[in-house]
C-alpha cells in the first residue's frame, strides 16, 4: 500500500500512564498511586458525579454540539466575558490542535518554551510547521528578552503558566510585555492556565480580564485539573469573538459528550470542593516540600502549581531509574526525560493527600538515602 503523506511525529509522552503500568508490571491499576499526573487529590465534586447519574437518560440523544449551557456557566464565572468568548472542547488538548490546525498556514513558524508541555510543539509539527524553541534559563524561568527576539516573524506563541513540568510561574507584567509586543507584531498568543487556578490569588494573576484589551490572546482552561473530571475530558478557551467564532467553525461536531457537559457545570456550581482542594494542596505542598528537601539527593525547586518538579542526578539513578525502582512500591511518578531541553535526571510528583505523601517520602528515602 502506498502511503501519501508522512508526517514525522512521535507520541508525546505523558503521565496518568497507569493502564499501561498496570499491563506491564501485574499491579492492579487501582493499586497504584500515581503521582506522575497532576490532578485534584480529592477527585471530582459529589454534585459532578450525581449530575451524571441525573443524567444518564440523555445517552441516546446527540448532545449539543456548541456546548451552549456550559458555555454559559464559564462565562457568568468571569467579568466582561459572554458566551461568544468562549469554546469548548474534548479536553484541553483538543483545543490546542484545534488552535494550530485553525491558525497556522503555510510558512508559518511557532514558538515554544523549552521544557514546557510537548503537545505544543507535536500540534505545530502535526501542521507540517515549524517550531522555534525559547529556552528557559538554568533556573527554569521565563527571559522575557528571549521571547521578545524569538517572536519576530512568528505566527503564534504558545505559553504556560505555571509551566509544566518546573511548576514555575511567570510574573503578569512579564507576561503583559510579552502579549502586548505580540500584539505589536502581528502574533497570536496562546496562553495555557490549565494549573493557574492551583494559585494563590489567580483571578488576580489570570489574563482572561484582558481578552478585550488584546485581540490576539487565547487563554486554556481545564476541567481535567482542579476539577478532577479527568476522564471526562473537558477543556475550554477564552478569547475575542472573532478567535473563538475561527476555532468554533474548525472543532469537529459533537466533540464533548452530554455527561461531561452537565458534570462540568456542576463542578463550577461546587466552591466548597473548590475551595476545599485548595486548602488541601496549600497545606499538603508545603508538607512535601519539607520532607523531599530533607533527601540531600535531590535539587528541589521551588512550586507555583499543585507539583514538584526535582533534579535527581545526585541520588546516581536516572529518573527512568527511580520511576522503575518507585513502582515497586506501587507508586508512579513522571520521568521528565521526553521534555524537550532536559536530560535524564529531572522528574515531577504531583501533590496528593497526607497519606499518599507519606508513602512517598517513604519510598523515596528508602531508594535514595540507601544508595546516595
């Protein structure tokens, strides 16, 4: 058979593997605790789960396709936003293929931070276009300067904060100064804040409130985070009317299922969940923290979002190493080694309950401190 086109992609590797631990070491996959994926520690809210229960009887239905009552409750969460600044879509990273296939043409370039989420760049290269990478300075922080020399001649600039996998978070006047030179030179800016509402303070830091005041910036939402709707895949992105209506037209037809719709708005309803999580990884953070800054083995640097991000080199594993010795416990955390601009020594826990993190900690300083 002849094949017509090649693109050349690999997969992106991610965490939340557990299917695929679960097949190759004979753990159960409820066995496993895994750290490697980033999400609420308390699970979804009880009002999402007796929404989907509520609404079961609508399966043999199609479900509405532009996502409309959901729509409507992002945009009452936000001052000066309406539902035609808003789309939806199967998760976050639907959109972010979206946003590239949507947007980029022929010669156009792409840049992309270095580490930051993989799938950035794969929806570039999905595009046949080009990427320019910015890397982040020893420390893993944002030089605006880099990024103002990078956009030159750019199409699109893609960004998280906090970024994933450092856990860092990029200061507003930084990023403003970046959104506005975009502006100037005719450059579209994607901003993921899928683990901003981790943050302390976020309204404040989020840039949603300035959508009206730069046309060319799409700002990410998730509910796979905070939310814990995670296999729901729901995502959503806010932007002027004109990017959203461009993004609407290009989504594929029905791409976020009537169960998912109705768990997301009840999720927004609960801010006692909300607010309930927030508490826990504040206090739950701090706790890990401590306790892997007592491992002399480890480089760990300092977390913005709801993970910790480590530099193991010391302990003499690499992280593939540690995350092989780590599962014999039955715990799984992220090997950083597939993001682009790392080497073999960094890996990334997510913050969990007391308990979990307990076991960790146990895990690690039997591992570590035997063999540092």
């Amino acid at each position: 058979m002849k094949i017509l086109k090649k693109l050349d992609l690999k997969p992106c590797v991610h965490g939340g593997e557990v299917w695929e631990i679960s097949k190759k070491t004979g753990l159960r996959r409820e066995d496993i605790i895994d750290f490697s994926s980033s999400v609420n520690p308390l699970g979804p809210s009880q009002k999402a789960l007796e929404a989907i229960k509520d609404s079961l009887s609508q399966i043999p239905v199609y479900p509405d396709s532009n996502s409309t009552l959901l729509r409507k409750a992002i945009a009452s969460r936000y001052e000066g936003v309406t539902e035609d600044n808003v789309v939806v879509g199967n998760g976050s990273t639907e959109l972010i293929y979206l946003f590239a296939e949507a947007f980029l043409e022929d010669g156009d370039v792409a840049v992309v931070p270095a580490p930051t989420f993989g799938e950035y760049e794969r929806a570039v290269r999905r595009m046949g276009k080009a990427v320019n990478h910015v890397y982040l300075n020893e420390d893993f922080h944002v030089e605006v300067d880099a990024f103002l020399h990078e956009m030159a001649g750019a199409k699109v600039l893609f960004f998280c904060n906090p970024n994933n996998p450092a856990s860092l978070l990029t200061p507003k006047d930084d990023l403003i100064a970046i959104v506005e030179r975009a502006l100037e030179q005719g450059v579209l800016v994607f901003l993921d804040e899928d683990f901003l509402e981790f943050v302390e303070g976020e309204k404040h830091l989020s840039l949603i409130g300035k959508i009206a005041e730069y046309p060319n910036l799409f700002v990410l939402r998730s509910f796979t985070k905070i939310y814990g709707l995670t296999g729901l895949r729901v995502g959503y992105g806010i932007a002027s009317k004109e990017i959203i209506q461009t993004l609407t037209n290009a989504k594929t037809p029905w791409n976020v299922n009537c169960l998912a719709q109705v768990a997301a708005i009840a999720a927004l309803d609960d801010e006692e969940h909300l607010e309930k999580t927030r508490e826990l990884v504040r206090n739950e953070k701090a706790f890990l923290m401590d306790g892997l800054r007592r491992i002399a083995a480890f480089k760990v640097y300092p977390a913005d979002a709801n993970f910790i991000f480590m530099d193991v080199r010391k302990s003499g594993f690499t992280a593939a190493q540690l995350k092989s010795k780590l599962l014999n416990f039955g715990l799984l955390i992220r090997d950083c080694s597939s993001f682009h601009g790392l080497d073999e020594y960094y890996v990334r826990v997510a913050v969990k309950t007391r308990r979990e993190n307990e076991r960790l900690l146990e895990a690690f300083k039997k591992t570590v401190e035997d063999y540092a």
